[in-house]
C-alpha cells in the first residue's frame, strides 16, 4: 500500500504575460518554489512515491537556476520520484531530462513505449512513457495491459482522457479500464477532476499546482494517499502561492468603490483578481483607472472589467423631438437588438461617449 503524492503541470519558467513586468518576473521566481513546498509535503506526509506527470516545465528552454533548484528538491525528497515529459517539455537529446547529472532517486520516462519500473521494497511497478515531440496522436495506452500478479501497479502519463482526436496522447476510458493498473496518475489538464473510475482503474489529473492566468481559478495543489487493490485513499492538498479569482461587484444599489471593495476577499492582498463590474448604472462610465488606482493596494494585481447596463433613467429623453432624442432612439435599438453582453457594454459606452458629447462634457 504505498503512499503516494501526484503532481503535474508546474509549467516552471513561465511568462506570466498578463502581469506588469515586474510582477511576471516576481512570479517566475516565485514559481520555482514550489518544488521546495512540494519537497516539504513529501516529507510531511511520509511519502514513498512521487509522480510527476509532465509538463513540469513551460518549454525546451529552462534557466539553469530553475533547473538546479528542481534537481535539488528532488534529491531532497529521499523516495523514488518518476517522471513522464509531456508536450511543454517532451523528451529529447537536447532537453533538460537528457542531462547526466539528475538525482538517483529521480527516474525519467524517456520513451514513447510504455516501460515499467519495479519497486521491490514497496511490492509497486510504475508504468510510464513519456512525449518526444510537442505532439503525440497515437494513445501510449494502445494495446498495453499490466500483469496480473500481487504487485500494486501504477501509471504515470502526460494524455487526455476521452478526447479521442487529441493530439496529445489521447487516452480513452475503455484503456484505462483495460490496462488493469490501480490508479492512473495523470497531467495535461489543469483543473483537479477528482478520482475517478473505469472499471477496475481509477484515475485523476491533479491540476496545475499554481495559477497562471484567470482560466484557472482558486486553490490549486496535487493529490496525496494511499494505493491499494483493496482501496484507494486520496485527497486534493493546495500547493499554490497565489490564487485567481473572477469577481463580480453589483453597482445597482451601491458606488462602484463600494461594490468593489465589498467583494474583494481578505486574501486578495495576496492574490490576482479580476472585478466585473454588473448592474445598473447612471451617468457617466465608470472611471476604471481612478477604481484600480484606490483600491490597488488590496491586491497583489487587480483588473477591472466594466460590464454595466445603462439605467432605465438613461433612455427617458428618447421620445424628444430633439438630436439627443434621435440618439438615444438610434442607440437604444442597436443596444436591445446586441448579440452578445460584450456588444451591449461597448453600445452602453458609446451611448455614454456621445450624450458627453452632446453637453460638452469630458469623460476622458
């Protein structure tokens, strides 16, 4: 019954390009700490085998500094560490995992045939393969079965489970019932899925262990339990530094500087956050500079988006026999008949834009 700690999708080195350019290179330092956090989770836990289930780094290039860190937070870790290279950083002569100098402990999948690895001491075979090249269209899973013998038997790939024309190492849940392994430790995905189920294997992606943008929201960590034939124990453990939310602050029946700082959580300081701005809203646009610039300080970063409506109040003018009634007539009939709430915002500014324009008023 080992214990296990399953991780994936580091993407180590990467840009962080939707930050200021001083907290994107805040964050590539600080990214490189989590091999020390998971480090100290594998001793914590007493684990006995970690999996690293690719795309440990975002690219073919890698700093040397974030190489040696991972080499030494490897070591450190004092179990047998496998890991299955994935489309980001796949298996090569030139890639960091052809290096000499990795850690004894650590072992690398460095074919696309499935190779299996014995832990006598644990009763445990790891099986793995890793990617080559930045694709991979045929499943490492294709034909491929374990015995049937007293051994707990695990998995390590880099693939996409039920995506059968995926480029990258589609895998299929009849192949991962048919494999016959115990528990099928994943990476590609970068939201947890949860354990689960396909005939006798069970499987998971643990997610990316920190957020890179806003398509991957809140807590985000690795998978941590126990492997058994019997049962399998395992519980999702946050890694992450920091963390990405999507907020949404109602105007309707309160200032915008109100509704913001009302739904800005306690953590946020330590946290990147988008605020929607929803609702109601009469007069002039929102003043989104002068919004971030007050409340930049409960935020490690913070972007507002203006997704109000114009108020009732804004179209009463429409019936006059005047050129601002004509406007407003004109606008509102474009805005009713908007596909989208992205185009009914952009009307809703324009409408803004122009009734300025018509009493002379600047909205900058």
């Amino acid at each position: 019954m080992p214990k296990i700690i399953h991780a994936a999708d580091f993407h180590l080195d990467s840009a962080f390009g939707g930050l200021p350019v001083e907290k994107a290179r805040e964050r590539r330092r600080e990214s490189r700490e989590l091999v020390d956090r998971l480090t100290g989770l594998v001793r914590t836990e007493g684990a006995e085998v970690v999996l690293l289930a690719g795309d440990l780094f975002d690219g073919q290039r890698v700093f040397p500094e974030t190489l040696e860190r991972l080499k030494a937070a490897l070591a450190a870790m004092g179990c047998p560490v496998f890991i299955a290279p994935g489309n980001h950083d796949p298996y090569s002569p030139h890639s960091p995992y052809a290096a000499p100098d990795w850690p004894e402990n650590v072992h690398i999948f460095r074919s696309e045939a499935m190779e299996s690895m014995l832990l006598p001491d644990l009763d445990c075979v790891v099986h793995g393969a890793a990617f080559t090249s930045a694709e991979r269209t045929a499943s490492p899973l294709a034909g491929f079965s374990v015995p049937r013998d007293h051994r707990t038997h695990l998995l390590c790939l880099h693939g996409d489970v039920g995506k059968p024309a995926s480029q990258y190492a589609p895998l299929s849940r009849e192949q991962l019932s048919a494999c016959g392994a115990h528990y099928a430790a994943l990476g590609h995905v970068h939201q947890c899925s949860g354990v689960q189920r396909d005939g006798g294997t069970l499987w998971a992606y643990p997610g990316c262990p920190e957020g890179r943008g806003f398509d991957e929201l809140g807590d985000k960590g690795v998978l941590v339990g126990t492997v058994d034939p019997e049962e399998t124990q395992l519980h999702f453990v946050p890694l992450c530094r920091r963390r990405y939310w999507i907020l949404e602050a109602n105007v309707t029946d309160a200032s915008p500087q109100e509704a913001l700082e009302a739904v800005l959580p306690e953590s946020a300081v330590h946290d990147i956050c988008r605020v929607i701005f929803t609702g109601e809203l009469d007069g002039p646009g929102l003043d989104l500079p002068a919004l971030e610039s007050a409340c930049r300080d409960r935020c490690y970063a913070l972007e507002l988006r203006d997704h109000t409506r114009p108020a009732r109040s804004l179209w009463d003018r429409a019936g006059e026999d005047t050129l601002r009634g004509l406007f407003l007539r004109e606008m509102r009939s474009r805005y009713d008949a908007a596909p989208s709430e992205e185009a009914r915002g952009e009307l809703a500014q324009a409408v803004r834009f122009g009734l300025a324009a018509l009493d002379g008023r600047d909205l900058g």
